[in-house]
C-alpha cells in the first residue's frame, strides 16, 4: 500500500465518519464544528460521548465538575489496567477553586 493510498484511506474513512454522523442528524452543524476542532487539536472521543458532554454544558452543568468526573473515570481505568506511575500520567490539576456549598 503506497503512502497516498494510507493517507487517502484515513481521509476516506473521515469523511465517511462525518456523513454518517449528518445522516444520524447526532450533532447539530455549531457542535459539528466543534467535534471537528476536538478531532483537530487531537482529541479522540466518540461522537455520541462528545454529544453527553456538549448536552451537559448547555445544561449549564459547571465544567469543573465534567472534568473531575472525566478524570475519576479514567483513573478508574487506570486502576483496571496494569500498574503505572500516577505522576506520570494524572492530568493537570484546575486552577479554579473549587467551591462547595
């Protein structure tokens, strides 16, 4: 397989992924845009989890409280897997504080 081969087969196959994602009618064309720009800046989540996620902050949901639940599942997933370092891979800390009320 040459290399434009590869290159266009993944292109393909986004484009692909994209037109499926119209014809479901998941994500309106603002949140499309925005799927598009997280795929960009190298994000991989699928479009349905992407879809809970944008619904939670339109619900007005705060942020900070998406992360801390996206970080508590994905250190559960690093308990499930095999034993690693916690320094080298725990995501940044927020400099917002938190607030409890």
């Amino acid at each position: 397989m040459t290399l434009m081969a590869a290159v266009g087969g993944g292109l393909e196959a986004a484009t692909l992924q994209k037109l499926a994602l119209r014809r479901k009618k998941v994500l309106s064309a603002e949140e499309m845009e925005l799927y598009e720009l997280a795929q960009a800046a190298g994000v991989a989540v699928d479009p349905d989890v992407f879809k809970i996620l944008v619904d939670l902050l339109n619900l007005n949901v705060a942020p900070l409280a998406v992360f801390q639940m996206l970080k508590s599942m994905c250190a559960g997933q690093r308990l499930a897997s095999d034993p690693q370092d916690p320094a080298a891979v725990s995501l940044p800390s927020s400099s917002v504080p938190e607030t409890r009320g």
